[in-house]
C-alpha cells in the first residue's frame, strides 16, 4: 500500500487523517530523534522507505531540522513525489532542490488569513493607541505614566498600505475597512482579489505608495528576493511617524535599520510578530516603549491550525486519487496563475 509520511504534529485532525486515508495509504508516523536518523531511514529497509507523500509541520525542523537540499534529494531517492507543507509560509523547504527532483510543493493559503490578520489588526491597533506600553504601565502599578496622547492616532481615516495583497492582505484590508481606513497596496500585478475600494500601486508608484502610508503591513512570503527588502531606503521612504507591522516572516525586515529609525523618530512605532532568529528576540526591542511584540501568534488558534491540517492533508489525498495540484507553492504555478 501507498505510503504517507506524517513529519511534525497532527494535534487537532489525527482522527480526520485516519478515516481520510483508510483503505488508500499506510499513514507513518516520523519520530526519528535527529537527521541521522531520519535520513538512514529513508534508506531501502527503513521505517520510511517507499513513502510517496509527506505532510510537513515546522514543529519537525525541531528534531530533523529544516527540508534543505539533503532531505529534498533523499525523499527524492526513496520515491517521494508530494510534501504537502502545513502553512503559508515554506520557507524551511529547499523549493529549488523540489524542482530539481520533481517534487511537487504545495502550503495552506486560506487557512491562515483570518488568524494571520486579526494578528495583524491588533499590532495595528496597539501600536497605534499605545496599549502595549499601556498595559505594562497597568501591571507594574504605573497607570499612565510615560503616555502622552500627541502619540496616539485613531485608525479613522489613516491610509493603511499593504505590501503583498495575497490572501491575508486581502483579509486584513476587509478588517481596517471597518473602521474606516484608507487601503492602498502594492504586489507584483493587481490582485485579482482586492476590494473594489482599494488602491492598487504598480512599481514605478513604489515612492508614492510609501509616503502616503501611516501604517505599513508586510504581507510578502519570505524569498531570496525579498530578504531585508524593508530596508534603510524603503523605511526612509515612508512619512516621518508612520508604524510598520509585520506579521509575515522577520528576515524580510532590516532590523539595524528598523533601530535607526526609532532612535531618531523617523518611525512612530513598530509591531512585530515574527523575527529573524525565531524564537530568539534582538534585546533591543525591548528597549523601545512604541514596539509592540508578540512571540509568533500569528496562527496560533485551534481553528485555523486545524483547518491547515485538513486542507494539508487534503491536498495529499487529492493528488493520490486524482493527480490534481492544489495550492502548489508560488514557484511551481503555470506562468501566469
């Protein structure tokens, strides 16, 4: 029988993975304690040879390490054809190496969108209104001081510029509607999805995009090309006082250059749910009162980590029965989709 590699947690749809694969796929569970152990058992005779498919959490990088090209071009070897990755984001997977060995990828875009931009919405909203330094005030015994109201800004009419208009930019731009704000993005081409009430900037309105923002949220999929591509220029390019929200990955931030800027004011304040070196968190970000920080919430509700269970499953069982490609990873799209 047809066998499915189960690499990092199934916490809230083992069950639905049972009667999802009866009859069509031995599910295998991995428990290897390190790479070396993961990787001999890839090898013909161990626990994991002849797996086709796998379904990959970010919790396995913890034993096993990240999806570099050594595991890509030994899951190749044992005959894998699909890894079908729990999340938005994949990149602890060597896409390039998938490529190369005619590895289909596929992530869980969707299931992310809402959690990602509530997320986004509360750092947008505390680091606007001061609350997280509010909130310190009030556990230490504080109350207000240090809060002065010349730094905080009602959400009412402020332009929002989005950087990456996939589906949780989408989302996050229902949400700030409601208050009003003002949404301007910018992506590659126009999203097909955006709301009519948006405002699409194409490159060559990259200068404008950027002095018109009062908040900045990153929406991007961390790449090669996109590393640190909120650099010293991009930051100097918005209006003195505007906040830059990230809730995509921390690499795509320059974090010298985020420090620069609040030292001397150009930036109004930061919030930031994710960071270059997770889940080690720079100290000098503690030492800003307009930073608001969270350790990685982004997805962190059972709702959404069980729909991106079931649609990563799902998207496993769909190619073993029908050969279709769903949610293949940006890279592996037809030119054009």
């Amino acid at each position: 029988m047809t066998k499915v590699l189960i690499c990092g947690d199934l916490a809230w749809a083992d069950a639905e993975a049972k009667e999802m694969f009866a009859g069509l796929a031995e599910i295998v569970r991995m428990d290897s304690p390190d790479r070396d152990d993961f990787l001999k058992n890839l090898k013909p005779g161990g626990k994991y040879a002849g797996i086709i498919c796998v379904y990959r959490h970010n919790i396995s990088a913890d034993f096993i390490g990240v999806f570099d090209s050594d595991i890509i071009f030994a899951l190749a070897e044992t005959g894998v054809k699909w890894i079908a990755h729990n999340g938005a984001g994949y990149d602890q997977i060597d896409i390039s190496a998938c490529i190369s060995q005619g590895i289909k990828v596929s992530n869980t875009p969707g299931a992310v969108d809402d959690a990602t931009a509530t997320t986004a919405l509360y750092l947008i909203i505390s680091t606007l209104r001061q609350y997280s330094k509010a909130e310190r005030n009030l556990r230490k015994g504080a109350w207000k001081s240090g809060l002065y109201s010349g730094r905080a800004f009602d959400l009412t009419g402020k332009t929002l510029a989005i950087l990456g208009m996939g589906g949780i930019g989408t989302r996050i731009a229902e949400l700030v509607h409601a208050f009003p704000m003002r949404v301007i993005y910018h992506n590659r081409r126009p999203a097909e999805g955006a709301p009519s009430w948006t405002e699409y900037y194409p490159r060559e309105r990259l200068a404008e995009f950027l002095k018109g923002a009062d908040v900045l949220a990153i929406s991007i999929p961390l790449k090669q090309e996109t590393e640190g591509l909120v650099g010293e220029e991009m930051i100097r390019g918005l209006k003195k006082g505007a906040i830059i929200i990230n809730t995509a990955r921390g690499k795509i931030l320059d974090e010298d250059a985020i420090f620069r800027a609040l030292e001397d004011g150009h930036l109004g304040g930061v919030g930031l749910d994710v960071y270059p070196n997770e889940p080690e968190v720079n100290p000098r970000l503690l030492e800003f009162d307009n930073v608001t920080l969270l350790p990685h919430m982004g997805t962190e509700t059972k709702d959404s980590q069980k729909k991106m269970e079931l649609r990563a499953l799902g998207n496993l069982k769909d190619f073993l029965v029908q050969g279709s490609e769903k949610d293949l990873v940006l890279e592996m799209r037809p030119a054009g989709l």
